[in-house]
C-alpha cells in the first residue's frame, strides 16, 4: 500500500549572534505538521506539534505572522524530541511532500547543526516530492507560486490559517491530490477572468466552461 506524508514546517529567525557563527543556523523549528494520504490520496492521519526553540526567539513578526507565541512553545519538546516523534509516526516507505525544498532543507539543517541523527529521516532526503514545482509544471512555468496563491488558481476550497503547519499541510495536500487525480486539471474562474485567452495553450489544465460566459477578458 502506498503512503504519502504531506508535511510543512514553521520556523523562527535564530538570533543574529548565532547566525553569524560557522553553524550559520538562520532558522530555527517552532512547529511540525504533517498529514497522512493513502494510495487513493484521501487523507487519513494527521501529525502537529510545537517545538521548542533552543538558540532563536518568537518575536512579535513571528508570532502575527504564525500565530505561535512563546507560551506555545515554552513546554514543547525540543527539536530533536519533535523529529523523532513525528519519525516514530512517518510509515515505513512513505513518500514525503513539501511545498518548495525548504522544509527538507530545514530538517536537515537541524540534524546538522544540532549534532543528532535519525536515521529514518536521513534515509528519505533527496526523494522529496516538491509540489511547489508540480504545480509550476501543470501551469507550464516556471514561476514560484506562493501556496496561497495556488489554491485559489487550482479552485480548491482551503482551509484559512496560512502558516500554521497542520493547515498548510492539509491545503497543500488537497492541492497534492488534485494534481494526481486530475489529468485535466480545473482553474479558478476568477483566475481565468484575468488571464489572457491563450496564456495557457499547453497546460494540462482546463477551463471551467460553465463559468467562462460570467466574466469579460
């Protein structure tokens, strides 16, 4: 049977004096969420927790931007807790998806630089799948679409709280799913309203006819 683990990362800025020693540790895990699809991408199993900060701070852009205050984090497990709970989670073979790399490179970051190992996790890096790039490549560009830019374009119903991890790993993997379940993939209307006629000639995507009379290019 197979498994897919969509996963997304909160971090926090490490403070400067850090940031300029040879660990060049810029960022620092406040949170970890991930949900579990099956092999019909349905999803069935969720993952959250907060993480303790060792050397960074949540400051008050992090913590409007997040939503996590210090008080969150203050009995959270440290990072390496955090990691081994959401490894002794993980099923065996599981594929892991992410939008864009940085949350594999942020874990790697945090085995490196805080001197731990976990071997399941070191075993899955460089098999990520990047869905930040599936979708650039159903929009047949190369432009890095924002997660919330994406799930209006895609006419997916998201949840609302950009960066909280388990959110945005439920809204990335509904947009996960539609990518592999759709060949012909569904733009938002209003997407299509402000977009030239012949933007996307070799997209795989598709139109939603029924809505196209409604609006004026």
């Amino acid at each position: 049977m197979k498994n897919y683990v969509v996963i997304d990362l909160e971090m926090c800025n490490t403070y400067k004096s850090i940031m300029n020693q040879k660990m060049n540790y810029k960022q620092e895990l406040i949170q970890i969420g991930a949900i579990l699809l099956n092999e019909n991408y349905e999803q069935i199993d969720s993952f959250v927790t907060y993480v303790r900060p060792e050397f960074g701070t949540i400051d008050t852009f992090i913590k409007e931007l997040t939503g996590i205050s210090k008080e969150d984090t203050q009995n959270a497990p440290c990072s390496r807790d955090a990691l081994e709970a959401f490894s002794a989670w993980l099923p065996k073979d599981a594929t892991i998806i992410a939008w864009s790399k940085n949350d594999e490179k942020q874990i790697k970051n945090e085995l490196q630089r805080k001197h731990f190992d976990i071997p399941k996790l070191r075993e899955t890096f460089g098999n990520w799948i990047d869905c930040q790039q599936l979708f650039a490549s159903k929009m047949n560009t190369t432009k890095k679409y924002k997660l919330s830019e994406a799930l209006p374009i895609a006419d997916i119903y998201y949840d609302y709280g950009a960066h909280d991890a388990l959110i945005d790993a439920k809204n990335t993997a509904k947009l996960f799913a539609k990518i592999q379940l759709n060949e012909e993939f569904t733009l938002s209307p209003y997407f299509i309203s402000a977009t030239p006629k012949n933007a996307f000639t070799t997209s795989p995507f598709t139109y939603r006819n029924e809505y196209e009379s409604c609006f004026t290019y």
